[in-house]
C-alpha cells in the first residue's frame, strides 16, 4: 500500500528507503508554472533526527508496517528491560537503547505505549508523568520553599534531577517524563 | 491557517476591506491615469489554455477561467493597445499558506511593448501601491524589512540563478521534475528576501505563452517577480506566432495526459487571433498575496477571510 502526496499531513506515518518517518511539519508549494509539491519535515522514527523532504504531488509514498501495543514494564535483567502485553500476557524485551533515559522513570507495572516498526520496537512513550522517590540528595533547609533554586538530587534508577532546596531524601516526587525535569513534591503513593 | 469560524473577526475584517479597498482604488488610479483601459472578460470559459499543471475548475459544461489571458490578448488583437483587469481567477487543487483555489489576479497588457516595458509599469504600480498602504516604500513583513522601492529592484537570470545555487543550467539541460525540486529546495530559498527580485530569461521549456528571446532561442521572454520569497507576478513579452502556439497547446496537453490529468480543448477563436496580436508585453500579478505582505499578514486566510470548503 501507498500514499500518495495529497494524504500528506502532520503526525502522518510514512516510510523511505525502510526507514519510518513522521511528518512534523508540511507546506504546500507551487512554484510558478510548476507542478505542486509538498515541502515537509519529516523525523526518523529510529535516529530521532529531522530532515527536509519535497514530495511532488504525482509521487508514491510508501506506509511503514507500524503497530502500537500498550505493555506494562514488568523487570530489568542488565540491558534488557521486560514488558508484558496486557492482552495476549506475552512477553516482550527491549533493549536500553530503545528506551533512551525513559528507563530511568520506569515503574513496575507502568503502563508504556511502545511502537513497532516491521515487529522491531522503536520507541517507547511513558505516561506524562511519574512519581519516584527521592534515593539521594543535601539535607534540605527546613523553611526554604523556592522553587527556583534547584540542588542535585537522585532517584532509584539513578537519574540525577535538580530539586528544590527544600526536598529531603525519602521525599516523593513528580517527574515529566517527556522533559526529566521535577514537577512537584508529591505524598507517597 | 486560520480555522474556519461561524463569524467574522470585526476589527479584523474592517481592516483587511479597507486595505482591499485602498489597493484597487489606487490601482485603478495608477491604470486609469496612464491611458489604460480597464476591461471585463468572461469567467467561464469553453477552453482555458492548457498548461501542464494548472488544473481548472470544471463548470456547466466548460470551465471558470484559470486566468483572463487569452481573453485580454484577443482584445490586443482586436486593437486595444492597454488594458487591465483586477478579479477572480480559480485554479483547481491549489491550496496552502500562499494558494487559493479562487485568488485575484490582475493582468495587464500593452502593445507595442516587451516584457522590459512591463517591468517599467511593475516598478512604478508596486511603489504607488506601498505608499498608498503603507506611506513608505520601506517597510517591514512580519517583522523583516522589504521595500518597493523601484531603485532597489533586482534582475538575475534563470540561469544564473541555477547555477550559483543549484549548480546547474537548466537552459541547457532542461529536466521538468529537476527543476521544480531544485527551484523550491534550492533556489528560492537563497533569493534575497528584503528587496524585490526578478527572475528572468526562463528556459524555452517554461516559456509557456510567451515568445522565445530575439537573440537567444533556448530562453524565453518570461520573468517572475519575488519578494520576501513570495512569488508575485509573471510577465511575458507575448508569443504571436500561431502555429508555435498551437505546439505548445498540444505539449501542455501531451505532458497533462502523461501524469494522469485530463486534457484541454484548444481555444480555436483565440489561435486564429494570435496572428493579429501586436508586439506585446502583458503579466499577470497576484493581488491576494501583495495584499498579504502590504498588510503585514502572515498568510492568504488573513486577507480571505472566507476559507474554501
């Protein structure tokens, strides 16, 4: 199966040469008495990086094999990190480069989206965010409540964050996963 | 893009009309004052004149008009020496920051005249209309500077361009698809943005209705106008010779039936008039997207503020 340019549009899943491509951005161009083409940004599903790519409108655009499965993180054996499928309860390992500094905000039983390309998983998409318990940080100084002075912290997995003075060792918190930076002192869950 | 709404933005709307309304009134003016005759020609149409890829709305049995062209060249031939038109022009499938399925075009044409004579007339219409919307020739497009001022203009080949940019002649070796791709990638981009530019000489493949160069047959007497990277206006020094212009038709038909489009018939009241037509210059120019950047709007939905189906 293919596209053709007219379905281009942004978030679109598209594949060149093998590799899975998402369309970020996309301008529709005409140049003169030219044929219409279509200036798009797209970002390699596999590297992450971006490129520019102008499709003319007679051209075949490939549709990558992609498939989202929802998999609860279950445990992490050196660099493989194992998910059950909440359906089928198979077993599905990841390798830690798929993963990217996601791992470090993983928790038994967490809920990820993870895309397969071709059966292959390519990314993984944690839920906005998480709540992990602070394993290692400078006392805090009681009565200092800016938010603005961050101090260097850690969390079980050993990502380092910056905290606010005022978070203590065995103190709970919310991280956003899709910047790793702290949201808010949270009670333990 | 701006999203379609149920209403009107009335402050917005205010504006943008009475800009409108400045831009043809001085427009008008400018034509009026310089012996030109404005003229009203049909816009549905029993044949449009086939181009490779303009696709034309199809409309009780022929089509609307994908420009006046051939329409105000027949009065050229019928002896009126200038004329002008300002009105709507529908191109199928065209729809992006910078397209409108239907957009205003407004052409002119005088004879005798060449394409150089016409970029006199560009020149001097585009500095009138800056001051009449803006009071300076200087001004700024979503915060970069431009000017019309008719000094600052500047003329580079097609060629040129190409090879400083694309590395390439495509006078010489002309590839349709190569082109295209490198005159958007490649080009384009690398055209000064803040000062009006002309791109002139086109490779005798482009050269669409109009004639080849005297003294250089791979080039044809055809330039377009860009400003802020935006193209505005595309002007010929007029093909007459009728069984040259009959090839074409039939090329542009041969080349839509090879990428799948439908083809066109041929205007047959127009080719036995082209004989007649004078030495002439004509251009058409986008009056949607002049207003865009005289108002310092972002796209075409700004100054259209009703969005297309």
């Amino acid at each position: 199966m293919a596209y053709t340019a007219s379905d281009l549009r942004k978030g679109l899943k598209i594949e060149i040469d093998g590799i899975p491509y998402e369309v970020t951005e996309f301008q529709f161009v005409k140049p003169g008495k030219g044929q219409a083409m279509y200036k798009c940004r797209i970002k390699n599903m596999l590297a992450g990086n971006t490129m520019e790519k102008t499709f003319r409108a007679v051209d075949k655009i490939d549709t990558p094999n992609i498939e989202s499965r929802t998999l609860s993180f279950s445990y992490q054996e050196g660099e493989k990190y194992v998910f059950m499928d909440n359906k089928t309860y198979d077993q599905v390992e990841l390798h830690e480069n798929v993963l990217g500094d996601q791992k470090y905000f993983l928790i038994e039983d967490l809920e990820c989206e993870v895309l397969f390309h071709n059966g292959r998983a390519v990314s993984v998409t944690l839920p906005a965010f998480v709540v992990k318990e602070i394993t290692e940080t400078e006392p805090g100084a009681r009565g200092d409540t800016a938010t603005n002075v961050l101090k260097p912290a850690k969390i079980d997995s050993g990502y380092e964050i910056g905290v606010p003075i005022f978070i203590n060792q065995g103190d709970w918190i919310r991280i956003d996963t899709r910047t790793g930076k702290y949201v808010e002192r949270v009670k333990q869950p | 893009m701006s999203s379609a709404s149920s209403s009107l933005d009335p402050a917005a709307t205010a504006r943008t009309a009475g800009l409108r309304a400045r831009l043809m009134g001085s427009m008008r003016r400018f034509f009026d004052a310089r012996g030109f005759l404005e003229v009203s020609t049909p816009v549905w149409l029993p044949a449009n004149a086939p181009e490779d890829n303009i696709d034309a709305v199809p409309a009780a049995g022929g089509w609307l008009r994908t420009s006046p062209e051939l329409a105000m060249k027949r009065l050229l031939a019928a002896g009126l020496p200038a004329i002008y038109q300002a009105g709507p022009c529908f191109r199928a499938g065209e729809r992006g920051r910078i397209h409108r399925p239907e957009f205003t075009l407004l052409e002119w044409y005088r004879a005798p005249a060449t394409s150089a004579d016409i970029l006199d007339d560009a020149k001097a219409l585009l500095a009138d209309l800056a001051l009449a919307l803006r009071g300076t020739l200087d001004f700024e497009w979503l915060g970069a500077p431009a000017t019309l001022d008719p000094a600052r203009w500047e003329r580079i080949s097609v060629s040129d361009a190409f090879l400083q940019h694309a590395g390439w002649d495509p006078a010489l070796t002309f590839d349709p698809d190569h082109f295209d791709l490198d005159l958007v990638n490649l080009v384009e981009p690398a055209l000064p943005h803040d000062h009006p530019v002309v791109l002139h000489s086109y490779p005798a493949p482009l050269a669409a209705l109009a004639r080849r160069l005297p003294d250089d047959p791979l080039r044809a007497d055809r330039w377009e106008l860009y400003l802020g990277g935006v193209e505005l206006a595309n002007a010929y020094g007029e093909l007459t010779d009728p069984a040259e212009q009959r090839l074409r038709f039939r090329a542009s038909n041969a080349a839509r039936a090879a990428r799948g489009a439908e083809e066109y018939p041929l205007d047959e009241a127009f080719l036995a008039d082209v004989g007649h037509i004078p030495t002439a210059g004509g251009i058409a120019l986008g009056l949607d997207r002049l207003l865009m950047i005289l108002a310092d709007a972002p796209d075409l939905d700004a100054v259209l503020p009703f969005p297309p189906p």
